[in-house]
C-alpha cells in the first residue's frame, strides 16, 4: 500500500458531548484529552463555551466539543449558553449523551432525548459514574433509557477513573468518515492560551467560593506577554455585579483572593510549561450577565 493510500484511511470528525449541568461532561472531556482545558466544579453550568478539544491518534482525529450543560435560561448568558450547547448537535458526526448513573432520569433528561429527536446524528448513551452503583442498577438504567430512544451505542464509564474510556473512543471511531487532519497531532484545543488561562482562575474562585458567587463572576485576561527573564507575565480581571461580591473575592485581607492565585498559577504553569508571574483585581460590572456589549467583549458572541 502506498502513502497516498493509507493517509486516504485516516478519520476524523467532530463529537459533542452534551448533558445535564454536573454530569461530568468536563471531567470527560480532559480524561479523553489527556490534560485539563475544560474547568470543573460540583457547581453547575461550570461550562460556558463550547469547549473544542483533540483527540489524535496515527489514523484518526476526533474534535470534541465540550458544551455548556443544558437547562432553562434565566439571563441573556444563559441564552447564550442554551444556543451554543444546542447548535453543537446539527455539526457534528456523533453525539455523547451523557448522564450520571447515580442520579434518577429526570426532566432536564427528557428534554435532551426530546432535542435529540430532531437530529440524524448517531447518538451515544454514555452513562458516568458507575463506580457509584451495582451492576445490576446499571443494568436496570440501560433499560430505562432504552425504551426512550434509539441510541447507536450504549456505553457505561468512569471520568474520573477512565473506566473503559478506550472503548469508547475505539466506538467513536467506527462512526468517523474518511477524513483530514484538523489540526497538528500535538495540539489539544483550538482555544487560545487566555481562554485556557481565564478558565482556569475562573475555575480556583468556583472552588473556593458558595451561593451566588460562582454565576455572578467572569475572568478576561487583559495582558499576557514573556517578560525578558522568560516569565510569562499575566495580568487578569475577574468581573463581578456587586460590591459585596467583590469584597468575598478578595476575602479578609486578600486572603481568598491570594489562594485563587496560587492555585491558578500551578495549573497555568503546567499548561504553558513555563513559569507564571500571576496578578489578579477584582472589578464591579453590575448585572453584566444581561449586557450585550459586556458578553461580546467576554467573548460570548452568537453564532
């Protein structure tokens, strides 16, 4: 077989993982990446964007995209995350429903299966979480969504474990076409390094803080540079709609504040393999999420 022949063998195309908020959609996207570009919390709608992740191996090339968890909208960025998880299910090849196996089917569920309905996609029931159940609460699940829809495949798994993960990608690879390499084999998001580095201070201020924070606040890098002694320099913004929030923030004497940036500048440093001077402020945006020109400049544009 010649060059040409065999590169004509290769694969590719584009996956969106899609869900209830908190199913662990992030969580599978990085275990299937092999490094952290999607943030995660216990607090949902953690995902804002859609979040395009690769996957290459010698004969194939998968772009996942990582989409805000489905639910019902109650601001204009809530909108636009509705819009962007539900576009990613009309360009793709396959699409990963994904659901906690520990939790019962519930609205937000039958929703997603009724939106499934209208696509001609192939459509995975991914079930996470299995280390939290018996084999026979699993088996039980698969019946359940069974009779609500014609999946393509079924496929239980653990994220967080990487339980059975390479069967999965193996299932994903039976449904890609013949196809070109997106992008070079050691690139794993299509995102810029800022995204990657907003996201994940954003992520340290969700870990650290409760209640209404964790909705109320958005990261913008406003100046990343290599300094003369290969420091990357990063000046960061977090944006929030209130005074009191940003004194939570900024905590007792910068306490919480100092912790977010230690915690982000590990992570950022393992990203960017370099080392990291970090500085953060706090700023007041009131109600940012309803504002159009504020969501535009966040980089939550409309497609």
């Amino acid at each position: 077989m010649n060059q040409q022949e065999e590169r004509s063998k290769f694969r590719s195309g584009f996956v969106a993982i899609i869900g209830r908020p908190n199913v662990g959609k992030s969580t599978l996207m990085n275990h299937l990446i092999g490094q952290k570009i999607a943030i995660m919390s216990d607090k949902p709608q953690t995902t804002r964007n859609k979040i395009h992740g690769v996957y290459t191996e010698e004969n194939m090339q998968i772009v996942f995209l990582d989409t805000p968890g489905i639910h019902k909208p109650n601001s204009k960025l809530g909108n636009y995350m509705m819009k962007s998880a539900e576009s990613a299910l009309k360009e793709v090849e396959a699409i990963l429903f994904l659901i906690d196996a520990s939790e019962e089917l519930g609205g937000g569920d039958r929703y997603i299966i009724e939106q499934l309905g209208k696509v001609s996609t192939p459509v995975f029931l991914v079930i996470n979480k299995i280390d939290k159940i018996d084999p026979e609460a699993l088996m039980n699940k698969i019946v359940q969504y069974k009779d609500l829809y014609n999946f393509a495949e079924i496929v239980p798994i653990s994220a967080m474990n990487g339980n059975n993960i390479s069967t999965l990608l193996q299932q994903i690879g039976n449904y890609l076409p013949e196809g070109p390499q997106y992008y070079p084999a050691d690139q794993v998001t299509d995102h810029p390094e800022q995204f990657v580095c907003a996201e994940l201070i954003r992520e340290k201020i969700l870990h650290l803080t409760r209640e209404e924070i964790p909705h109320s606040i958005a990261v913008q890098i406003e100046d990343m540079r290599v300094q003369d002694n290969g420091v990357v320099y990063i000046g960061a913004v977090v944006f929030v709609e209130r005074d009191s929030q940003k004194g939570i923030i900024i905590g007792k004497r910068g306490a919480l504040l100092k912790e977010v940036g230690k915690n982000a500048r590990i992570d950022i440093e393992n990203l960017l393999g370099s080392k990291v001077f970090l500085e953060i402020w706090v700023k007041v945006k009131k109600d940012w999420r309803n504002q159009d020109r504020v969501l535009n400049d966040l980089g939550f544009k409309h497609e």
